[in-house]
C-alpha cells in the first residue's frame, strides 16, 4: 500500500508530454540525488578568487563544501562541538574570523557560512560580522544556508547571489560605462570555458571583465560595474544578479548559451547587434567553423542517431540539451535534479516527445536504464558508477577536462562522446 501511494506521488513527476512537476520538496522516504542548501552556495561561491571562506559548523561541514565541481578550495571551519551546540559559540567565531584576517592578509573578503548546526541553536552570524568588522577592516559576508532553509541546492544558489549583491551593494559604485565591454554571469570556468568564451569575444571586439564566479574576486566585481552588457549563462545561479545589476547600475541583460553550434551563433549575433559591430561576426563565425569543420563531421557520422539519456541540474537540461541534439543524439529521457519550470520548458522545446522526469532517484534510474538500453548516460558524478555496472557508457557533466563551450568545445564535446560510446571496452560486457 505504501509503496502504490509512494507512485502515485511520482506520477506527475514523471511526464511524456508538457512539463514535470517541479520545484517541489523530495517526497519523504526517497533517496532523492539532490545536494543541500549549503552546497548550493559553495557552488557559487567557492571559485571568488583572494577571499576567505569560513564556515560556522562542525568540521564535516567544510570537509564537504571544500570540493566543488571536482576541485579542492580552501575554507576553514570553526569545529563545533557538543559544547558549542549547547552553550553557543558565537565568541569562537568572532576568534576564527579574527585570526583568519591575521593569516591571510592578502584575501579581498571574507565570507562567513552558518549550516544546519548553528541555525538550529540560534547562533546569529550577522550580528558577529557587525561586532568584528572594524577590527578586521575588510568586508565580511554573512551567507546564511542552513540545509532545511530550502530543498535543494537550487535555493542555495539563491542565497549565494544575494551574499555577491549585498557586497556589491554596499563596496561597489559605477563611476563610468566601457564601451564594448561584458561580464558573464552564471559561468564556473569548470574545464576552463571562461577562456573560450573570452577569446571568441575578443574576436568580434567585445571585452569580456568579470565572469562570476569563474573568473572573479574583489577587483574585478567593482570594475564589473561598469560593463555595458551583462551574459547571463545560468539562470538558477545567476538570475537575480543580473536583475540586480540591471536596477542598480542599469546594465542590461540577455540569456546566452554557448553549448552548441547553434546557440553560440545565435549568441554572437545578438551582442554584436546589441553593439553596433554585426559586420565582424560572419567572418569569425565563417573562420571558427572552418577550422573545426573536418574533424566534427567525422564524430557526428558516428554517434549520429545513438540513445541518450540526460539526468543534469537545473538549467543545463534547458542550454545543453540542444547541443546534444545537434552532435547527432537522439534523447530519449531528459530530467534535472532541481530543474524549474523554465528548465523544463526550455528543454521540452528541444525534445517534444522525450520522457521528462523530476528529482529522479536511483531506483528510477535504475529502470530507465533497463526499459531504454541508451547508448550514453550524460549525468553528474552520482550516476557515474551506477550506469557503468549497467554496461552504459557515461559522459559526465561538469566535464573534466576541456571546455564544451563554442566551436573548439562542440568539438570537444562530440569527440568525448565518438570515445565513450565507441570505446571498445563495451564490447567486452
């Protein structure tokens, strides 16, 4: 009886046709694949270059925020204990913020996180923040992120800008516009995209000075002030920024991919059109295809019409799912572990008749695998092993080690895709 009542809940979760339900709470008794609020958070802050991370919890809370898109980043913790929970510990904080400003002199700002532990007993960061911000004469960001404060790491993301705005509201002052010039929100530098997407601008003339969180710290934040043209790459992650900048320094901005071939000229277009400097982008785009032309017809030849399954977070199923498409897959099964309905229908656009599920877990997994036989598995790390035992070749997204982005990165991407689907290894399960 259980489990029926447990199905009929996932029923709407699970859809042929339109959109998922979403943006819902993980029904109680699934092992849901979603990470916690905090995590959220360090996903966009943890790149901001010359800054300390402190977090006011126990220690395995920054044993688990120090690795983030499979890099390690240093962040301190206070280490509480039985002690601290029962008696508070916001004078150990104090201590912590104080010496941390001692050892690292050279860091721009501090951010201050307070986890499930410290929310619970009450523990008040802000006020901490305001008690030792003259003694330590550098800005200190309170990020609040306790793991019940949302159910996803999607609200995570969330209070993660509105961390990055407070600071930009209170150290960062637009003093003039330069001209031709962007920042991109919402894009992570993960497999060193931030380079690709900068030089192919640099091609048309467009300078490229903050990309948050990829390429950021302090310096950059205040020149990022005075760009012309925000990119927003990332809505989940980058959303409220740019509706920030927008009002407060009036910066205008447009949703961009550059996953895809399509996307990416379709993106070049626009800025260069926002600009005033159409007449340069045929000729960059004429000049990039040409040098990935030959190469990308050999890969597509071969992955051209195989299966595909892709289980991505948030707005990726919404960006990427096209490029997909374009490489020559045919998806079958599109699903995200905190997609929005945003996600879902910009994805439901690429695939009108592909099978759409929400917060998927592994048991659902599990069965897709059995039910569509995929030729690819494209997921996170969590459903890696899981489709090798099942003798699915697996590309992981963030990808490890070159950029997707653009041309260069199209053909990336279709080359990982030619290796792990053809790769002879599967012949021998």
């Amino acid at each position: 009886m259980a489990i029926k009542a447990f199905l009929e809940q996932r029923q709407g979760h699970i859809v042929q046709s339109g959109i998922p339900q979403c943006s819902r709470p993980t029904i109680p008794g699934v092992m849901s694949q979603r990470a916690c609020t905090y995590y959220g958070a360090r996903w966009v802050l943890a790149p901001v270059r010359n800054s300390t991370h402190i977090v006011h919890a126990p220690a395995d809370c920054a044993y688990y925020g120090q690795n983030v898109r499979k890099k390690n980043y240093l962040i301190l913790s206070t280490d509480m204990n039985e002690k601290d929970v029962i008696f508070g510990a916001h004078e150990k904080l104090e201590r912590c913020i104080e010496e941390a400003a001692k050892i690292f002199p050279e860091h721009s700002m501090i951010f201050v996180y307070s986890t499930c532990t410290s929310s619970q007993i009450g523990e008040d960061i802000k006020w901490v923040v305001e008690r030792v911000k003259e003694k330590v004469q550098k800005p200190i960001i309170p990020v609040e992120v306790p793991g019940f404060g949302g159910f996803s790491q999607s609200d995570g993301h969330h209070i993660a800008q509105r961390a990055i705005i407070s600071y930009l509201s209170e150290y960062c002052r637009k003093e003039s516009t330069q001209p031709f010039s962007v920042n991109i929100i919402g894009e992570y530098n993960v497999a060193g995209e931030t380079i690709v997407v900068k030089k192919l601008l640099e091609k048309i003339g467009i300078k490229v000075i903050c990309s948050y969180t990829g390429n950021c710290d302090a310096d950059l934040m205040q020149e990022s002030t005075s760009a012309a043209l925000n990119l927003l790459v990332c809505k989940s992650s980058g959303l409220l920024l740019a509706q920030f900048m927008r009002e407060k320094y009036s910066i205008p901005f447009v949703d961009v991919s550059f996953y895809g071939l399509s996307n990416t000229i379709n993106c070049l277009k626009r800025i260069s059109k926002f600009f005033g400097i159409e007449h340069k982008v045929e000729m960059v785009i004429s000049e990039e295809y040409e040098k990935i032309k030959d190469k990308l017809e050999k890969y597509k030849k071969k992955i051209f019409g195989k299966k595909a399954v892709i289980l991505l977070g948030g707005s990726r199923i919404g960006f990427m799912t096209g490029a997909f498409k374009e490489a020559g897959l045919e998806i079958c099964v599109c699903g995200s572990q905190f997609g929005c309905n945003i996600d879902y229908e910009a994805a439901r656009f690429e695939l009108p008749s592909a099978l759409f599920i929400d917060d998927f877990n592994c048991a659902e997994i599990e069965e897709i695998l059995l039910r569509i036989k995929p030729d690819v598995f494209i997921g996170g790390t969590r459903e890696w092993y899981l489709a090798h035992k099942f003798g699915v070749p697996f590309l992981v997204l963030p990808q490890e080690t070159k950029p997707y982005a653009c041309f260069e990165g199209f053909l990336n991407m279709c080359e990982d895709l030619y290796k792990e689907i053809l790769s002879p290894v599967w012949r021998l399960i």
